[in-house]
C-alpha cells in the first residue's frame, strides 16, 4: 500500500480505524455498551487479523444515536430498532425523492 492510498483512507466513512477502547473513550461510554449494540446487530465491527473489533466513523455516529435515545431512558433493544427504522425512513425518502425526479423528467411539456 503506498502513502497516498493510506491517506484516501482518511477521509473514508467506512474504514474500521478505531479500536473498541479508542471508540467507547469517543463516545464517552462503555466498552460493554459497544458490544450490546453490536449483539443487537445494530453495527457488526469488522475483526483485526488478531480479532479485535475495529469500528468506522460510520458506525461511531450510529452508536452515538444509539447512546443518546439510551441516554434518554429508552432501552437498548428499543433504541437499536428505532435507529434502524430511522435509516429505513430516510432510504425510503431518498428512493421516493429519485423516483418523482424520474417521474418529472419523462412528463411530456404542457400545452399552453
């Protein structure tokens, strides 16, 4: 690997540059609290070659949504599936937005 593909990685969303310790001390909680949301399957760490959980900066923003509705009383099963329909929602916007995009572009021009 050369220096500049080290560097892209810097600025990728989806690489696992941070260790469990270095991730909860981030977020200001737990390491326990990391595994919780991972067995809840609401983010699955990538695994170092020596089996370590490595996390993305992706991830640690789905986390931190997760410790702030926890935070706020809602339990960890709940607050990991209120996340996932959130992202749900959003995708399904997103898709809905494209499609009335398409939509409008093949809408011959009205008569005026």
């Amino acid at each position: 690997m050369t220096v500049d593909d080290s560097l892209g990685r810097l600025d990728d969303d989806d690489y696992p540059a941070y260790t469990m310790g270095r991730a909860a001390a981030l977020l200001g909680t737990t390491q326990g609290f990391l595994r919780a949301i991972g067995e809840a399957r609401l983010i699955t760490p990538l695994r170092s070659e020596g089996g370590h959980r490595r996390y993305s900066r992706y991830q640690l923003r789905i986390a931190a949504r997760a410790r702030e509705l926890v935070d706020q009383g809602t339990p960890i099963e709940a607050a990991c599936r209120i996340i996932i329909l959130e992202d749900q929602l959003e995708e399904a916007q997103r898709l809905n937005a494209e499609y009335r995009r398409a939509a409008e572009a093949e809408k011959p021009p009205s008569a005026v």
